[in-house]
C-alpha cells in the first residue's frame, strides 16, 4: 500500500517526544503537551538502489545526482502546534527548513517524514501541518506517525489526512526506481520509559511484503521511534524491532531511518545502517544526560545550531550511506 500525499512543496522529518504520561489518552495529551522535539531535514540521493550523501541542503548541485539516480528528503518531529518556551515558533523554523530544501538544485522526488507532524494530534494542528508541507517543492510525502500523532483516537486522526482510509493499518511500503521502500507504525502502545513494539500482526505483514523482494534489492525502512535499542531507560527503542530486522538480514542493502529523539545517531551492523534525525522543533538532551527526555531550552541564539537538515545520496555498487547534517545556523 502506498501512502502518497500530493503536494506541490517538499517536507521535513520530526522526532517524537516523551514525558512523564500514563496509560489514558487524556492523561497522555496533558503530558505531551509538555513536551517538542527538534529534528533534521535530510536529502538523499539513490542510484543504483544504495543511499549516499548528496551534500548539505542547501550547497547541493544538481550535477550531482548520478545519471539514472534521484534523491529524497527525510524531515522528521514538526511538533506543529507546540508552543512553549523552548521553541514558540515551531511554524517558523520548519519553514527555515522547507526553505533550504526548496533552494536545491536537483528537485528531490519525494520526502518522508518520519513521525510526529503534530504536537497534540488535534484536526487543527494536522490541518495546518499539511498545508505548511505543501510549501516544499516534491511531488510526494510519504508519512508515517509519532506518538503524538496518536493521541486521543488513536492514529484515527491521522490517518483523515495521511492514510489511506478507514481501514488503513498505518504500515505500507512502496518502490522508487529499484528500491523498496517499507513505512513501519511503532507508536500505538507507546508508554513513556518503555520500548515500544510493532505487534504481530505488523511482523507477519512485514515478513511477506519482503519475502518476494531479491535480496540484492536495496530496502530502505523508516519508522517513527529507533528500530535499535538506543537508551532503555527512557523508551528510545523497539522491543520487537530484532524480529523485523531478522526478515532485512538476507538483504545486501538496508538504511533504516527514524526520528523521535531529536538528534542525529548512527549505527552499522552489518549490511544495515541506522540513522535517527534532528527535528524542525526543538532538541532533547543526550541520552542519560537529564532526569527525562524533552524539549531541551537553550540560550537564545543556539537554538538554531541544533536543528538542521540532512542530506543523503545513493551511488551505483557502493553499499555504504553517507549523511551530512547541517544545522540551520551555521558556526561562522
């Protein structure tokens, strides 16, 4: 199932936020509303099926998209609706960030946004999201959503306006040019301090949507929270995620991208590379290095040095995937 939102404007990925929430959506809502996230926006580049950095957005020419490839833009946690200190402009910096994707040479073919487009799940807050995203300039935005994409209804809300209908699971994959993409949901049991799951019945249509696929089909899988166990303590994991990766291993190429925890992460385990992004909104702390995580409030004049964009490119029979974050303000 391919989940393609038409727009005349490219997007961003946003990361989820945590806080100190309990198990009723009413609860949740108040503690979330707490709480935003700052994220990256990433442009990369796919020829030949592998992903590789096509330069800071913003600095990159068009020349250097390899002949027979194209590029995407990842954006992550817009946080739209979050107004607090930490960040009361959310609609302004993910402007900055469309911005910088729109000033590209090579116009990307699509952008994924990888969770959290909203800060409190309300019709208003998704209404507006959607119509500042359509200010980039992509043909396509592929979404998936962020636990505070879930509140309340569930991904019910969500889905009137990034699904496919009513019966829409929220999980769906789709191909780009001999690359299979995978779009996973791992948000709609989340609790705060624990790692989330993606369910059975996910697994087993995960498992299938693969199966067919020739392992040296290059697969790149996005998903809201980190699909490895970054920081326990504080949820930045996916309890069942082993499960799906043990269906990726056979694959000579997987990128698997997420947001969530505002701030850029890498990790290679054999032929999969994992990258969480910045988010347009705001950052969060390290991990371990505060009593919870959340939006992080800097002094005035940094907060533009941790959000930022990402750029990412894929060139014929390398398998590795170069990413370069760019920050909004740049050090002199």
């Amino acid at each position: 199932m391919d989940r393609d939102i038409a727009v005349p404007a490219s997007p961003m990925t946003a990361a989820a936020g945590h806080g100190t929430v309990t198990s009723s959506p009413r609860s949740r809502r108040a503690a979330l509303g707490c709480m935003a996230w700052a994220g990256t926006g990433l442009l990369w580049t796919l020829a030949g099926g592998v992903p590789c950095s096509l330069g800071l957005i913003g600095e990159a020419r068009a020349d250097e998209v390899p002949a027979g490839g194209f590029s995407f833009v990842q954006i992550s946690d817009s946080h739209i609706g979050f107004n607090k200190e930490a960040n009361p402009d959310v609609v302004g910096t993910l402007r900055r960030a469309i911005g910088a994707v729109n000033a590209l040479e090579s116009r990307p073919a699509f952008a994924l946004h990888t969770g959290d487009v909203s800060h409190l799940s309300k019709p208003e807050e998704f209404g507006q999201a959607r119509e500042l995203l359509q200010e980039m300039k992509v043909d396509r935005i592929h979404f998936v959503p962020g636990e505070h994409d879930a509140l309340d209804d569930g991904i019910g809300g969500y889905l009137k306006l990034f699904g496919q209908g009513s019966g829409d699971p929220g999980w769906y994959s789709f191909d780009q040019s001999g690359v299979h993409f995978v779009g996973l949901v791992n948000v709609t049991d989340f609790q705060p301090k624990s790692l989330t799951r993606l369910g059975d019945a996910q697994l087993e249509w995960l498992e299938k949507d693969l199966a067919g696929l020739s392992a040296s089909t290059p697969v790149v899988v996005f998903a809201h929270i980190p699909l490895w166990t970054i920081y326990e303590p504080w949820g930045w994991g996916t309890a069942d995620a082993p499960q799906a990766l043990s269906y990726l291993k056979r694959f000579g190429s997987v990128t698997v991208l997420n947001g969530h925890i505002h701030q850029v992460i890498q990790k290679v385990e054999g032929d999969v590379s994992f990258h969480t992004a910045m988010s347009t909104a705001y950052p969060q702390p390290k991990p371990g290095e505060a009593a919870a995580p959340g939006p992080l409030k800097v002094e005035p004049g940094e907060l533009g040095k941790l959000l930022g964009t990402r750029s990412v490119k894929v060139v014929p029979g390398s398998r590795a995937l170069a990413l370069v974050d760019a920050p909004l303000d740049r050090p002199a």
